[in-house]
C-alpha cells in the first residue's frame, strides 16, 4: 500500500530527504508508528486580541494561549484504517510546559473526493482542512493550509477565515545535527500572526504489531465529510 502522503506527492516523493521520506511513507499496513520527542525551541502567539481565540482553541485540544522557550514536547505519528475505512495517520502533539500540559490533536485522511490530504482538527473532527503539500527545497515537507469546513451533526459550512488561520509549515531532516526540525506559522489576513513555533527532535519507531492504536491518539468522533 501507499502512505497518503506519496499519493499525495506523486513522483515529487522522491524529492523528499531520505528521512522525511520515511518519516511519512508508512501506512495501516507497515507495522511501524512514528514517535517524535524533543524541544520546542519558541513557542508563541499573537497580540493579545489574540488570545480569546486561541483559548477556545484548547476546548478540542487544537491550539493553545501559550508562550515558552525550550518546552519538551512529543509528537505521535499512528497509521490505521477509521471507522469509514480510510486509511488515517494520527498527529498527536503534546507541549510539556511548567505546571501543565497542553495538546494539539489532529488526523490526517487523503480525500479521493478533493485529490487533497483533509485535515481533520482536534478532539471531534469538527474542523476540516485542506491542506497543499510539496516537497521543500531542503527537502522537507511543506504544508500549507486551504479551504475550511466545519461539520457538526447535520450542519456542515465554509468556515469564514475571518475567524481561522493559515497554516504554514515545514518538517525537514538537519543532516549536520542528525536530527528532525520543524517550524509552524500561522496567522490571520486582518489579525496578524496567530500562533506558531519552531523546534527539533528525534524520532523512534515502534512495531505496532499485535498493538492497538492508543485511545488517547484517536478522535473522540469521525466525521465522514471531507
């Protein structure tokens, strides 16, 4: 089988550093996870009209009104088959800041539909994403984020990106560090920068043979709309 994200790339996989070409070529069918665990090196967040927004964000673990330096983190890659059949890879990241933990869940689907990878956000999949992939110039990964949706029962809209943001991200392997890096952006046309960091780690992978995928990595709800 073929991870979403090669059929995603097509032949512009082979563009991908080695690493990261591992790092998102594993599927349901693999036997592997991906576990990722290091530093947040800055994390961050917009001006301070900012923060009732991403304050809500933190009811379905999506984003956060945090700010910090050197914040351990971990980041779980799983690949299975959802309740719909699709095949699924878990992005399961939690921030280890002092006195708490923060988490930003989200699920990734390659919607047949959309000829896209759909992002579906937080705890419910009440947010879904397009989201624009290609292989970067240092041969990591570059995401960038579209169209909204957001479903819950049986209402389903555009969400108005008056009140989103776009996400601009890269993953890439540091060759001369012998480690993975990755910055995330994101922001608003009217508001500005949202929230964003950059950070580096390691990243071991497990045989997932005769495992379960674990309940905490997995949405509450599956939402069948792409």
């Amino acid at each position: 089988m073929t991870s979403i994200y090669q059929k995603v790339l097509g032949e512009s996989f082979a563009k991908l550093h080695p690493k990261i070409q591992q790092r998102f070529g594993f599927d349901s069918t693999s036997g592997v996870a991906s576990i990722g665990r290091g530093t947040m090196e800055h994390v961050w967040h917009g001006r301070w009209y900012t923060l009732p927004f991403l304050a809500i964000g933190t009811w379905r673990n999506i984003m956060f009104p945090q700010r910090g330096r050197e914040v351990p983190f971990t980041i779980e890659n799983y690949a299975y088959r959802d309740s719909f059949g699709r095949e699924t890879v878990t992005w399961a990241r939690t921030y280890h800041f002092p006195h708490k933990e923060k988490r930003f869940d989200a699920t990734m689907i390659y919607s047949e539909q959309r000829g896209k990878i759909i992002d579906y956000l937080g705890t419910h999949q009440h947010l879904a994403v397009e989201i624009d992939m290609s292989a970067a110039d240092n041969g990591g990964m570059r995401l960038k984020s579209g169209a909204q949706y957001f479903y819950e029962g049986k209402v389903g809209f555009r969400f108005p990106m008056l009140f989103s943001g776009v996400a601009d991200v890269c993953e890439w392997y540091d060759d001369e560090a012998g480690k993975y890096r990755i910055d995330v952006r994101v922001s608003n046309k009217v508001f500005g920068p949202l929230f964003g960091y950059r950070g580096v780690f390691d990243v071991e992978y497990i045989a997932m043979e005769g495992r379960e995928v674990p309940r905490h990595v997995k949405p509450v709800r599956e939402e069948h709309r792409e």
